[in-house]
C-alpha cells in the first residue's frame, strides 16, 4: 500500500503504487499535524471530544441518526452482529466475494456464514439466489457493498421484511457511495465501516464505524464497544431482556468518561475494548472534509479509464448500474488472462492488486470444516470462483496523477491489443 511512489525516471519506467499514502498526507500535512497536536495536548484520549464530534458528523453525513465507532472494521461487525442477538447456531447469509473479515466476523460470534453466489457484473451478492438459502436458522443477510458499488438494497431489504431477517451492510469499501441517492450505511439496519488505511476514509492506523437509526442498537453497541459497563451496560442490559426502563435519563449520554467513571466498574455485558482512538477521531474528522473531493478523483479517474480501455478484447471493466453513485473504493477488471496482463503492468512499475484471488468459502479455514466443506464445495459458487481467477485492480486512488493514469492505460492498451 504505501510502497515508496516518487516517480523514477531513470530507467524511464514510473513507479505508480495502487495507493499512495503519502501524496494525501503531504497535502493536508498541517492540518493533520495541527490536529494530532491539539489531542496529545488535550490529553482527553479516550472517547474524548473528537469521537463524540467525528460521531456526530460522520452519522450527518452518512444520513444517519447514530453513528457508534469503534477500534476497527472487523470490531464493527463482530458488534453490530452480537448487537442484533446473533448467537451460535444462527445462519447469516453473505457474499463469498470478499475481503475474509466479513464471513470471520459471522464465525467470530458463533454463527455460521452461509455463502450466496454473487452477480458478474457489480461482484456483489445476487439477490435471486438469496431465497433459496434462507432456513429456519438464518437470522441476517449480510451483503458487502464491493468495491465500492452498493448492493441490491431493495431487492435484499424486501427479502428480509418477507422472512423477518436483519441485514446488515459490510460498508467497509463504501464510504460515500450512494444507492438511489441514498449513502452507503443508511441502507439497512445497520452497517460497519472501516477507515483501516486503504479504505475511501481512512485513518493512520485502524479504525470502525457502525451506524443505524436504530436507538437500541445503538445504545447496545456502545455497551459492547466498552466492556459492557457503565450508564451504556446497564440501558443494554435492559434492552436485551426486555426489562423496563424507567429512569428517563437516557440523554446523550454516550460521554463515557472511560478513565476516571466510577461507572465503568459496573458491568452488565460481556463485550470488547473497542473504541476508535481519539487521534483517529481527529484525523478522521480532518479528512471526512475531503472525502466528496476525493470520491470525485476516484470517479473521474474510473471515467477515463472507461473511455481508454472500453474496447479491448479481452478486458472487462468495472460496471456501474444506473441508479448506483460507485466510489470506485478499487478498480477492478477482468482479464481473460489475467497473468499476462498483470505481469506486464509490473514490469512497467504499475502496482497490481488481485481482490480476491480466493474465495471466502475455499479459504482452508473454511474447507478444513466438514460441514462447511459439504455445503459449499468447489464448484458451488461458480461466479466468484471464475472471478477470483480473472479479477485484479489498478490504481485509481485521488491523488494519481493525469499522465500517470494515461500510462496506466497505455500499458493495458499496449498489453492485450494486438495479440488477442
Ligand atoms: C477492510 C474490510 C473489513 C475489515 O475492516 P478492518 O478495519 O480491517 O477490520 C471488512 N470487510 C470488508 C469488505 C473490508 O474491505
């Protein structure tokens, strides 16, 4: 991710990462700076102001009533599923398609990831196969928003009011993507982003967000992020066995006061230390400013390589359904021989990316468990088994340069053109 980027020219090849981290900190590298100061000088580093503040404008900006962040994507979803009461011996259904935190977090609460093939043209989870996987076990439907183009939300939603199921969108590639105007994260129930590093926002280091306009969830996701202590525990506890809540103060009291609350050793839940890092607050609050811009970058740089590259044999581009704002998190193609083409990017200095060169449900993990093996042998996800051998990624983050991204596809023109 953050391979050294500066252009070499001496041997006249260019170095171009898939990402390059430090072009987005060298230009707001005072602000960011200034706001990493101000948190070590406040010294208020957990849950501080910056979490609550990044909270609230982060659930504002997603169109959300609460946002609850946490230490990172995978804690996201792993919360958000014990939050929804998914317990051993449930099924939640999602895509095999994916980066592997996604089913992990399905498996990290006892639950048992049932996987549905997904569509060839958004790789995401196709809602026609969805049905015939419900069973009486299945307690959520858990689609990934790929890449950065939203899932069926309609199609899934109506499913899951028909078989009262939960969804819970995997937004971790999806910050700002839009769905029939609607943002990724206010799709469904809930939904967990990440800001690890690659991501659309992203952090220095790891961080997660959940969001929902759910009230109780929220409160019960706060509870768990925390060791399940304090005025939080204690409103979950209710919560979870349907107890009255009399005391009517539960106002926004998500100011935990984590280090000198008394509260906090009364524990009511078994949860997590979890919480977003007030220096990842205010990092993530400089840079959520940008985010739009740097979407813009993304789609622009997506539109160009679309203009480039949209009459090679043998290439298949990224498709984006009417209807759909794609953030293009990755860029990603088809090549019918995908290891031709991704040498001769690299031997030009183009980094490559393969997402996903295994999927989920033929990951050792997965096939060393019986029961997983003979529900989802080879063969029963035929779509993301073809993809896995013919996808790879080239670079589109916003700060690639315009005679860098016209190399790029000088490279894919030059590579496959003239020999198919
Ligand atoms: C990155 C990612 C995650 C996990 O996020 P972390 O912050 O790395 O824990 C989960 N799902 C998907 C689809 C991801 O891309």
């Amino acid at each position: 991710m953050s391979i050294d980027n500066q252009v070499e020219n001496k041997n006249s090849v260019k170095k171009i990462a898939l990402l390059d981290l430090k072009r987005q900190y060298n230009n707001l590298k005072q602000e960011l700076n200034n706001a990493v100061l101000k948190v070590m000088q406040n010294t208020e580093y957990i849950l501080g102001s910056n979490v609550q503040k990044f909270e609230q404008e982060f659930a504002e900006y997603i169109g959300v009533k609460y946002a609850v962040s946490v230490a990172n994507g995978t804690d996201a979803l792993v919360i958000a599923l014990k939050a929804l009461g998914i317990k051993p011996g449930d099924e939640v259904i999602t895509s095999p398609f994916t980066f592997f935190a996604t089913a992990e977090s399905i498996s990290a609460v006892g639950a048992f990831p049932v996987f549905v093939d997904v569509e060839p043209d958004t790789y995401n989870i196709n809602p026609e196969l969805i049905e015939q996987a419900i069973t009486k076990k299945t307690k959520a439907i858990m689609p990934v928003s790929i890449f950065g183009h939203c899932a069926d939300f309609d199609a899934i939603n109506k499913i899951a009011d028909k078989y009262n199921l939960a969804v819970i969108e995997d937004a971790a590639q999806s910050a700002g993507s839009k769905y029939k105007g609607k943002k990724s994260g206010s799709l469904s129930r809930i939904a967990c982003f990440s800001f690890f590093p690659t991501k659309n926002l992203a952090c220095a280091g790891d961080g997660g967000m959940i969001t929902t306009d759910d009230y109780n969830l929220s409160i019960i996701c706060k509870a768990l992020r925390s060791h399940g202590s304090g005025a939080n525990g204690e409103q979950a506890y209710k919560l979870l066995n349907n107890i009255e809540n009399n005391s009517e103060d539960d106002t926004q009291d998500s100011q935990d006061n984590t280090v000198y609350n008394p509260a906090k050793y009364y524990n009511y839940l078994i949860g997590h230390n979890s919480r977003l890092d007030e220096i990842q607050a205010a990092i993530l609050r400089v840079k959520l400013k940008y985010l739009d811009q740097y979407i813009d970058n993304r789609r622009s740089n997506a539109e160009y390589y679309k203009n480039r590259l949209k009459n090679i044999e043998g290439l298949t581009l990224p498709q984006s359904r009417e209807g759909y704002y794609h953030s293009y998190h990755q860029y990603v193609l088809q090549s019918d021989d995908r290891k031709k083409v991704v040498q001769k990017l690299q031997d030009a200095g183009v980094a490559v990316g393969v997402y996903y060169p295994v999927p989920l449900h033929l990951q050792k993990v997965y096939t060393s468990d019986p029961d997983m093996k003979n529900r989802f042998p080879e063969g029963s996800m035929p779509v993301a088994e073809y993809l896995s051998k013919r996808t790879f990624a080239i670079p589109v983050f916003p700060e690639l340069e315009e005679d860098e991204r016209s190399y790029i596809a000088d490279i894919l023109c030059n590579s496959i053109d003239k020999e198919v």
